[in-house]
C-alpha cells in the first residue's frame, strides 16, 4: 500500500510539521518523522515495515500494526492526497 503526502508537508529536523493548508501544527517522533519521509517519497509501506523492523531488530507485523495506525491518523488529520 502507498500513501500519497503532498509536498508541501516537510517535517523539520525536530519532526515540527506545519499544514500551510489548515495552519495546523504537529510534531512528530523521529519514528514518524522517518515513515513520513518515506511515504512522501513513495515509499509503500511494507518496504517501510521491512527496514524498521530489520535496523531495530523489531517484530514485522508489530511494525506493520504501528505504520498502519499511523497512516490511519495522518489521514485522519487529513495529512495525505485524496
């Protein structure tokens, strides 16, 4: 699965999210910082699930699980392209 994030949406270094579109700020965890990254890039998200999970010797479908609650809210703050 692949997630559309405009481009618009750059977290900075310190994982501070501006939405130029609602005003609305967020900050994010280097974690999420890194997955939103990757999405922006196009990045699917088993691709994602694989590197974490490999890098800090996790349990994939507990990765997977945690990607996957994020992207619901991310698109629950309307954080994604339609």
């Amino acid at each position: 699965m692949t997630v559309k994030i405009p481009e618009e949406l750059n977290p900075t270094k310190k994982g501070f999210l501006f939405d130029p579109y609602t005003g609305h700020t967020y900050t994010l965890n280097a974690t999420a910082a890194f997955v939103f990254k990757k999405l922006q890039e196009g990045k699917n998200i088993s691709d994602i699930t694989k590197v974490l999970a490999d890098e800090y010797k996790l349990d994939e479908k507990k990765v997977l699980e945690d990607i996957k609650d994020f992207v619901m809210n991310i698109k629950d703050f309307n954080l994604t392209k339609k």
